[in-house]
C-alpha cells in the first residue's frame, strides 16, 4: 500500500482535529464558568487584575493559540481552494487541487512565499488568494505587534 502526501494528512487531521476541538470547547467553558464559581471579593478581585495584566498568561499558550488560528486559517482557506477547483474545473487554477496541495498553496500564499508552481487563473480564485495574502500579512503583523507588547510588559512585582 503507498501513502500519498493527501493520505497522511487525512490520517494526521483525524488525530489533531478532535484535539483542537475539545481545546477549543473547553477553553470556551473555562472562560464562561470561572467568572461565575468564585464569589466576587478582594482576592478574586486581585486575581481577576492579575489576569488581566497577563501575569497568567505564559507565553506558550500565546503561541499555541496563535500557531492554531494560523493553521486552521490556512486548512480553511485550502478547503475552500479545492471547492473552487472542483466547480470551475482547470479554469480555476493552473493545476488539479487536491487536499494536501491545497493546503500546501494555502500555507505558501498565507506567508505570501509564492513559489508560482500553483497559480489562480480564475477571477474568484485570484480573489479568494488576494483576500488570503491580505489576510496572512494583516495577521502576521498584529501577532508580532501583540507579541512585542506582552515582551515588553512589565510584571508587577
């Protein structure tokens, strides 16, 4: 049996995806049962400015959250590449899509690399990648500009 590229991914996203959601519901159910289990006093109040100054927020679960958001961003987008290609057909891009190479163009276009081996050829296609790249660098520059805030945030102490 041969293992494409398209097959590991597939085995690989029926792995992580299940992982993601339940990290995702249950950091939703965090942030909406916390606020309502403790009473409201000096301490919690003290906790609750601590938490908002970011002193509970280490910088590792800064980076999963936005190492996720770009990678679902990139997933999403290469769906909606291949459901493109598959309704325009070879007009839509310069090569047949599938999953995995759509994903790849989606991750080479978001970083806006743009190797030129898979190119839009269609006017939604071109759209659709022009609204990606915006998005990749629009992103890309709020995570360092975040990032560089919370570096050089001071801790009370």
């Amino acid at each position: 049996m041969i293992n494409t590229a398209g097959d590991r991914l597939a085995r690989w996203l029926r792995v992580i995806g299940p992982i993601i959601i339940v990290y995702c519901i249950f950091g939703l159910l965090v942030e909406a049962g916390v606020p309502r289990i403790f009473p409201d006093n000096a301490f919690t109040a003290i906790v609750r400015d601590a938490a908002n100054f970011g002193v509970f927020t280490p910088i590792w679960r800064i980076l999963l959250d936005v190492t996720i958001a770009f990678v679902l961003a990139a997933f999403c987008f290469s769906v909606l590449y291949v459901y493109i290609a598959r309704l325009q057909g070879p007009a839509a891009f310069s090569g047949d899509l599938t999953l995995g190479e759509a994903l790849y163009f989606s991750i080479v276009t978001m970083t806006t690399t743009g190797y030129g081996d898979i190119s839009p050829k269609s006017g939604l296609a071109k759209f659709l990648v022009s609204v990606q790249i915006l998005f990749g660098f629009l992103y890309n520059v709020l995570f360092f500009s975040i990032f560089a805030s919370f570096a050089g945030r001071k801790r009370p102490g």
